[in-house]
C-alpha cells in the first residue's frame, strides 16, 4: 500500500495528501462538509461522487443509494476509508450562490477592479474593468472559515477561543487572494498583466466577517449592544496582506452600520437606490441574521433581528441548504402538495424556500392552523421520506416572527403603513429564490406581491458601484452612515410583545 493517498476534492479544488486507511469522514468534517444524520449511514446527506480512483460499495452504500447512483460511482462519505489515490465531488457542494449581472450607471475610471461578497457561508468576487464596467470573471466559493462554525455566533466564539481570531482571520485573507489570483488568471492579456492593472478591491460583509478579515476584535460583538468598530473604511494594500496582485493595489472593506448591520447592507442601500429615493422604500436581507432598511434620501432607519437559522434550513429535521436534492418549491396542485426538488435529484430534505412554501400551502389546507399547530398529527409528508415536523413549524414562526415584528417596529418609527412603500427589495439568496405569496401568507412579508422585487445579489452590486465611488473618486460613505440612524431592537420595549404576536399566522389566504 502506498505510504500516502492523494485526495482531490471538487469544486472545491482541494488536494490533501492523507495517510491509507483514513476516514473520509474526518477529512471532510474539516473542509466544511456536513454530516446530517451524524455519520451513522442513514440518511445520504454525505453522498460524494468517486470520479477518479475507486471506494468499495459499503453495505449502507447498498441499503441507501440506488444501483444507478452506485454505479455512476456515488458512496456515503462516512462509511468510506481512502485507500488509494482519489478524485471526489461533494455533492453538498452542488449550492446555489448568487452572483450579480446588473447593469448600472458609473463613471469611468482606469485599470482594473474587484468587487467581493464576502459572506459567512459563501464569497463571490468578480473583476471588472473600470473604463467600460464589464465584468472579466466571476468565481464563487465557500468561506473556508466555515469549518470552525456554520453561522457568525459559532464563529465569534471560536475566534474567542485560543488564538482563533487570528487563525480565521489567516484563513480568509488567504483564501480571498487566492480568489483573486483566480480570477486575474482569466483576464485578457493574462494574470501579470492584470495584476499590474488591478488598482482597488471592495470587500463587504457583515459586521463579524468584516472584523474577522480586518484584525478587529470580535469582543464587542459578542455581547450586547453588539456594536461594531466604528473605525470607518478600512483600507490595506495588497502587499501587507500578500496577495500576490500589484503591491500598492488598495483592498477597501467598505464601514459597518450598527450592530450586526454590515458593509453588505451599506453596499444594499448603495445598490437598490434607497438612499435617492423620493417615496418611503425598504430593504430586507432575510437569513439567520435579518436586517432591515427603511426610509428615503432624507433619512435611513436600519435595524438587525435575530431570525435564527431556519431559514437556511438548519434546525429544522430534514432541512438543508439549498443544494441538489432540496425540495425547493411546493405548490398546490388539486388540492394535494407538489414539491420540486433541485438536481433532478431524489428528495434529501427541504431548504428555506420550499419550507415557507410548504408551510403557506399547508395553511390553505387547514393542515397546519394559524396557532402553528398540525392538528391531529406530529407531522406533515412532503415528498419521499422528507417530512414536516411540528417542531419544524414553531422553527419558521421564530424566524418569520423575528423579521416581521422587526418591519412592523420600523414601520412604526416612522409612522408609516405597509402600503405606504413604494417597494420592498429582498436582497439576497433567500430573499431572491422565495416565494412572494408564500411569504406573505406566513405573514413573513405582510406587503402585496407587486410591491415586493428581489433585489439579487444587492450586497455585490453596491461593492461594484463602490468601486467606482471610493473617497478617491468622490464616493460618501460617512455622510451615507451619517444619515442611517441604527435602532437597536432588543432595546426596544415593544419588541417582545410585537414578536409574540406576529409568530402567528395570518387566518385565511
Ligand atoms: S451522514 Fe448520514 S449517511 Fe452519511
């Protein structure tokens, strides 16, 4: 037997030289994959695909993979030991990531730029050349930081635990020059043509991935109010981060707005021109962490709420991230459900979207109750063997009540009724694969379908327009923060009652 194995992973690009015998659980825990059913071969979560070299068919592979999936070389991950050189695809890695292919107004600059997304589960940069606006490449990927914990909490506390700070902090700068190493690649004329070019990054991200990737202690966010530091746009060069791209290029994080209110959200008022408008506009970014924007270019209200992880389809029974095999739509089709799921895939579990669905169609039947009850039932059937629980319904009215109730406070600071927005932009990827009637059926988003737009990815499309905006080229990001007063909803009296109340579910369609 061979002293060591090589293992390629894909998309990922990873190869890691590991010793015969191995498991593969191991070795994948620790690139972010996740293990469902906790590795005990019963649910097919972990499934990866052997295009190079050979894993045995274990006897779980045969009880829970069809003959077909086995034969076009898929496996559990967790049953399986390397024994030889291998290439796999992770089938988890099959996930939707937003992009952004809007067009939009700048002026003109020289040479090159990089706007990046820089989110807790996923990044995405793309290269633009800045006299014509048009984008050279895109590459996504997942934050590598997420194998010491899926959400920003987790990773607050492991960055306070010995020395973790600085090796988060270590890892995503790497990664991110690595991205951008990738992506000067593509560019015409070649990597060290465009390396010279390159002039300015935009990052942005919320605030704990902005702390994380600037050396600012995450301390301060992990306890109340969770204020960020407010130490206004960041600026490094590219040498003392050693990205290897032109030494001077300036790799700009764009400023925080409050607690728990990233650049992501600056970079969204940025993008969906909420700072210009004339008439009352909101921005929503639903996720574990919802936050909210309402106003017009008098004066910005912003606020985060702690919508849980529902959402992303975590903490709930068969959920999962909207990945191959997620039901990721449901709708009523005579009177019975009609699920869809992504891949062209057997059902593994349900991802945010096709739970709100699920949900709001369920409400219609009368399965589910507005109190959230299933009555005379503990759970709902989708589709295979994915199922509802009851406890998967209080998740969703946690989550949605959160959000709701944090519109209805932000609404009320103003004085303003629902009807009186002119729109509603759902940023992000759940807010950009949801249904609109869905949600406000659950009475997630109380507002008419019309008047609510998913806005993309808006986070990338304002690191863009910011690039063409930096305080080099006239951009205002203090007088921006300056008008967007922060409001602190755990502050806020009202809030636990108002939350209380909008965990209900609207009664009739
Ligand atoms: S983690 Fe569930 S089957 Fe492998």
């Amino acid at each position: 037997m061979a002293a060591s194995c090589r293992l390629t992973l894909l998309p990922l690009g990873q190869t890691l030289e590991v010793a015969p015998g191995t498991a593969l659980a191991e070795l994948l825990f620790a690139q972010g994959v996740e293990f469902p059913c906790g590795g005990r071969g019963r649910c097919r979560g972990c499934r990866v695909r052997v295009l190079d070299g050979t894993l045995p068919v274990t006897p779980e592979d045969e009880r829970l993979l069809p003959a077909a999936d086995r034969a076009a070389g898929w496996r559990l991950s967790c049953r399986a030991r390397v024994a030889g050189d291998l290439t796999l695809e992770l089938a988890q890695w099959e996930t939707r990531i937003l992009s952004d292919d809007a067009t939009f107004d700048f002026v003109p600059r020289d040479g090159l730029g990089v706007a990046v997304d820089l989110g807790t589960t996923t990044l995405v940069a793309q290269l633009l050349d800045l006299r014509t606006g048009d984008v050279l490449g895109v590459r996504t990927a997942l934050n590598t930081q997420a194998q010491h914990g899926a959400d920003v909490m987790s990773r607050i506390d492991y960055a306070q635990a010995d020395a973790g700070q600085g090796r988060l902090e270590r890892l995503i700068r790497a990664q991110l020059g690595a991205l951008l190493a990738e992506l000067l690649s593509v560019a015409p004329g070649g990597a060290a043509e465009a390396g010279r070019a390159l002039t300015d990054v935009v990052v942005v991200g919320n605030t704990v991935m902005h702390h994380l990737f600037c050396g600012v202690s995450v301390a301060p966010l992990a306890h109340h109010p969770f204020e960020p530091v407010d130490d206004g746009l960041k600026v490094f060069r590219a040498a003392e981060l050693g990205w290897p791209v032109a030494p001077e290029a300036r790799v700009n994080f764009l400023p925080c707005l409050g607690g728990f209110v990233g650049s992501d959200i600056l970079a969204g008022i940025l993008a969906t021109g909420l700072a210009a408008a004339e008439t009352p506009a909101m921005l929503v970014d639903l996720g574990t962490n919802g936050e909210i924007v309402v106003g017009n270019r008098d004066h910005l209200l912003c606020a985060s709420t702690a919508a849980g992880p529902a959402f992303e389809g975590a903490r709930i029974a068969m959920g999962m991230r909207a990945a191959t095999g997620a039901i990721a739509e449901v709708s009523l089709k005579d009177g019975q459900l009609e699920c869809r799921v992504l891949g062209q895939s057997e059902p593994r579990g349900i991802c945010g979207s096709g739970l709100v669905d699920a949900v709001a169609c369920s409400l219609d039947l009368g399965r589910i109750n507005p109190a959230g009850r299933i009555p005379g039932a503990a759970e709902l059937p989708l589709l295979g063997d994915v199922k509802l629980t009851q406890r998967d319904v209080r998740e969703l009215q946690l989550a949605k009540g959160a959000i709701a109730a944090g519109i209805r406070l932000l609404l009320g600071r103003r004085g303003w009724q629902p009807g009186q927005l002119e729109r509603v932009s759902l940023a992000g990827a759940f807010g950009n694969y949801i249904s609109r009637a869905s949600a406000r059926r659950i009475g997630l988003l109380a507002f008419p379908p019309d008047q609510v737009q998913p806005a993309g990815n808006a986070a990338l499309r304002g690191a863009k327009l910011a690039l063409f905006g930096l305080p080099e080229q006239g951009g205002e990001f203090a007088h921006l923060r300056r008008r967007t007063e922060h409001l602190c909803l755990n502050d806020d009296p009202q809030f636990q009652e108002v939350y209380v109340e909008e965990m209900g579910f609207p009664d009739g369609g």
